[in-house]
C-alpha cells in the first residue's frame, strides 16, 4: 500500500469476484501493529473490515 500510495484495498474473492472486505491504513494500524504482530504472515481476512455494501449504479435512460 505504501509503494503505490494508496490507504486502502479492496478483497475480491477469486471464485466469484464478489467484494469480501477492505482492508484500510486504519486496519493495519489497529490490527497488526499495536498488536505486535508481523503482517507478511497474516492473511487479509485477519485484517480487514467485513461485511462491506457495494453500490451499484444504474443508468437511467
């Protein structure tokens, strides 16, 4: 996230491509880091923020 600058990443699940969470700077911060633990060994649905809405426009004719 740092490397490309962005604060937050969205988790698709690869079998269906529906949205399964985010995982946010804010995660990270509360969930790995005041809990000392290492984030290259913990998997994103550790972390991230579940269940999310997703908002689907409609175009009107």
């Amino acid at each position: 996230m740092r490397d490309k600058q962005v604060s937050s990443v969205l988790v698709i699940d690869d079998k269906n491509g529906r949205l399964q969470g985010i995982v946010t700077e804010r995660d990270l911060s509360r969930k790995v880091c005041v809990s000392d633990k290492n984030s290259n060994t913990m998997l994103s649905i550790q972390i991230m923020s579940s269940p999310q809405c997703d908002i689907r426009l409609i175009q009107r004719g």
